[in-house]
C-alpha cells in the first residue's frame, strides 16, 4: 500500500468511526452529537479517500453510513435544543 493522501485521509476517517464505535462501548451516558459527529466525518473522509481508490461496495456502505450518521446528528441536535 502506498501511503499517498488519499490512504492517510481515508486511515484517518477509519480511526474516527473506529473511536466513536470504541466510546459508544465504554461511556455510561453517550453524547450522540459527539457519536454521530465522528461516524459523519469519518464516513465524509472515506468517501473522499474512495473516489481516489474507488471500490462500489466500501463507498455503498460510506453513502449509507453517512445518511444515517446525519439523520443521527439532526435528531441528536433537536433533541438537544429542545
């Protein structure tokens, strides 16, 4: 593997949704605008670092991770203003 931009961005988008599934397992009361920030950028990055190093079935599966990490977000951020 070539450690070119896209791969170092597409790591660092792993390692956000790695740590938000990791904190979503270890804290007793979740910040879900926390949980679903990271899994929206980590998701955002992978898109990114796949339209460098295409593959169908990862950027299906970023797309669909996206859209519920922001519906996630919306829901978290209403519920917090509310």
């Amino acid at each position: 593997m070539e450690w070119d931009l896209a791969n170092i961005v597409g790591m660092a988008g792993s390692a956000m949704m790695v740590a938000a599934y990791g904190y979503s397992n270890v804290v007793k009361t979740m910040n879900f605008v926390l949980f679903n920030l990271l899994n929206l950028v980590g998701s955002l990055l992978l898109i990114w670092s796949l339209t460098v190093h295409f593959n169908l079935a990862s950027m299906t599966l970023e797309i669909v991770w996206t859209i519920i990490a922001l519906l996630g977000l919306i829901k978290a951020l209403r519920t917090k203003s509310a």
